[in-house]
C-alpha cells in the first residue's frame, strides 16, 4: 500500500485524470491536477515521481469522497461553482471568524504585541475576527526573564487586558522551549540547581497567570525529525522525565488550565507523528497531565499531507484535544491570484480538518497579516502567508474560512 504524504495543487492544464464523485458525477465539471511530491512506498517500492494513473485515479477519488478535503472546490479556479473564480469578500463586509465559530472550537490568531499596542488597525482586526489569541513571543521564557529574576511581565499583561476586554481567551505559548532560554541558563549549571530553575520558571508564570490563560503550550517542539526525544539542554541534563515534570507543575500552578504539548512537521502520519503519538501515551499511561497535543502547521500553499484528519484522530483515541496551533501557508513569490487561490484551499482544508475531530479544540493562525508574518525571514523567497495582506485587506483565504465554519458546501 502506498499512501501519499504531500500533494502539491496545481493547474488542470495537461492533466489527465478527472476527479469525479462515487458513480462518476464529476466534480463541477472541472479537471483535478495533483502532483505528489513525495511518497511512502510500500511493498511494491514505489519512488517519488513512480506514479501510476490508477494511482492518481484513486487517491482523487479519495480526496473527492472526503467532505472536508477540499469539499467543493475546483482546483483550477479554487471554487466553489462552476466556472467561477471566487475572489473573496471585499472589505467592508469581512464575514468576522469568531461569529461563525462554532461553541466548542476556538478560533484564535497569534498577536504582535507590538502592533497590539500601536496600530488602532490592527487591534481592531484581533478583536473583530477571534475569540482567542495567543502571544506571539511576549511569553516566552527569554523574553519574560532575561535577566535573573527580573521579570518582564508588561507585554504579556498587556496581551491579557486585551484579550479579557474583547471576551477572547488566551493560548499560553510557551513554557519550555530549547529555542527561547535566557542567556543566564545554560548546561554549565550543575543538574539540581538546572531543574529548581526549570521548576521556578513554570510554577512563576502559570501561578501569575492562572485563571486569565485557557490553555499553555507547556513542552514544545520536543521531538526530533525521527521520532525520537530532540536533543535539548533539559534533555541532556535532566533526562526524559523533564517533560512530565513540567506538565506536572504546571497543572500544580493552575489545576483548570488546559496543558498541551505542542509540535511542528507532525500534522500527518510520519516518523515525527509516530515518535509524537509514543510520547503522549507514554505520558498518559503515567498520569501525566496532558491535556492536549498542538499541531503547528506550518504549510507550503503547494504542499499539504492528505492525511490530517486521520492523523489528528490517532491523537484523540488516546484521550485528549488536539488543535492546529501556528497555521500559515507560506506561497512562493511573487504571490498571483492562483496560488492566493490554492493558498485559501489549504487553510480551508486543514479547518475542516479540525471540524472534523470532535475533540479538536481551537484552530490558529500564526498571525493574520503578511504586514507582521515571521515567513519572509525564516524562507527566503517565500511570503505572504496569512489570511490578510499588509495593508489589512482579506485574501481569498480569510473567505475560504469563513465558508468552511459556514459549513457552506454545494449538494454534490
């Protein structure tokens, strides 16, 4: 058995097979081009590029028989009807997110608190479009305590005060993280004293913050590319059980607070998602309070595993949320109307992912405009990721979403 792990979605010129729905209606009369990228191979050994046009038959008609990949949509104009392209809304009538959320799932965006603080603008796009938010940097432990006990609470204060004035609830993000230690906190430190550190660092900040946060990122990015424990300073120095330490003061600090474990590149089923699944059973089977498992998605608008749904159920079976945590959908520059098209498929996709999981919790992009986005720094040549542009006008994505939440799907 060979199961497609990304897909790349492309214009229907030159394509040869047609998606159609069970007994042979195609789908809007339109043609469907999907280029996979990469493989798994089975058996059989197939390689990337090796295949077959039954292949391509089947996994089409997969993908058309699934109500949330894709449901409805063409892939050569990414739309809902025949022959037309939709463009999205205009401005003046964005249909706001947090409106069409249904009770049980968050739909929340990553915060500049920065801009929070300075763009009426933007603030007024936070407050209008979500129902949570999660600090975009403001709260990670670098930032918070760059120096010994002298805290940096102003920014995150200031995130919490915005979001309790507009009636959103807060993601903690992050609690321990190898990528935002403070300078003052290295390995040189003998084991104990590292550990009390750890442990004065998770109990400080959730205490402070308990009842105002719904839920922390408390371990994130804990797993390597192959399954295993990533190579950290806490795991060299303190060992595996670090992380079921950390969940454990946390849910000491506030025992109501959701507690998640948060990871990149794990979205689908793979070596990562695997290591990941081992992980949050292991800590489930010692009663480590983990409440949740965040799933950051960071995506490619050409790429996007098939497999999301079946991959965020896995999790559930073994009694606990899930949530997309960081979405965006990075497009490789220049931006034209057709990746905007093929970009607003993906982001719809992955919510209907979600929607799909009734234990999914929340739903978040990693910040709403291409104006703030981390995208141009970290891939160079792509951007435009986000469900705004710059000057805060909705792209076709913001759209797909709302219609997604709307459950506005035509009668096949």
């Amino acid at each position: 058995m060979v199961m497609a792990r990304d897909v790349s979605v492309g214009p229907a010129a030159g394509c040869a097979a047609q998606a159609t729905r069970p007994g042979g209606t195609p789908v809007n009369g339109d043609t469907m081009c999907l280029l996979f990228t990469s493989v798994v191979p089975g058996r059989g050994g197939l390689r990337r590029g090796a295949i077959t046009a039954t292949l391509l038959a089947v996994v089409v008609s997969v993908l058309v028989g699934c109500a949330h990949i894709f449901p409805g949509w063409n892939v050569a104009g990414a739309s809902r009807h025949p022959g037309a392209v939709w463009q999205g809304p205009a401005k003046a009538s964005w249909p706001a997110l947090r409106e069409l959320a249904p009770a049980n799932v968050r739909i929340g965006s990553a915060v500049d608190s920065g801009l929070l603080a300075a763009d009426g603008d933007y603030r007024t796009a936070v407050a209008t479009d979500f129902n949570a938010v999660t600090p975009e940097n403001v709260m990670k432990w670098a930032n918070l305590e760059p120096e010994p006990r002298m805290y940096n609470w102003g920014p995150s204060d200031k995130v919490i005060e915005f979001a309790q004035a507009n009636g959103q609830a807060v993601y903690g993000h992050t609690l321990v993280w190898h990528s935002s230690v403070p300078s003052w906190v290295s390995d040189s430190l003998p084991k104990d004293q590292l550990r009390a550190l750890l442990k004065r660092h998770v109990m400080t900040v959730v205490s402070r913050y308990r009842g105002k946060v719904w839920a922390w990122d408390v371990a994130n990015e804990v797993i390597a590319e192959d399954g295993s424990l990533r190579q950290t300073l806490w795991l060299r120095k303190l060992g595996a059980g670090y992380i079921a330490d950390v969940f454990r003061w946390a849910h000491e600090a506030d025992p109501d607070v959701r507690l998640f474990i948060n990871d990149y590149g794990a979205e689908g089923r793979s070596k990562k998602a695997d290591g990941l699944l081992r992980l949050v059973r292991q800590l489930r089977v010692q009663g480590v309070p983990v409440h949740g498992v965040g799933f950051q998605s960071h995506l490619r608008w050409d790429a996007v595993p098939l497999d999301v749904t079946d991959n965020l159920r896995r999790f559930s079976q073994l009694g606990v949320s899930v949530a997309i945590t960081e979405l965006d959908v990075r497009i490789k520059l220049p931006a034209t109307p057709a990746k905007l098209r093929q970009q607003a498929m993906v982001y719809q996709y992955m919510l209907g992912a979600c929607l799909a999981v009734s234990t999914c919790e929340s739903f978040t992009v990693w910040g709403f405009t291409d104006a703030s986005s981390w995208i141009g720094g970290h891939y160079p040549g792509y951007g435009a990721a986000c469900l705004f542009d710059a000057d805060l006008a909705p792209k076709p994505a913001q759209g797909a979403l709302a219609e997604e939440l709307r459950g506005d799907r035509p009668t096949p």
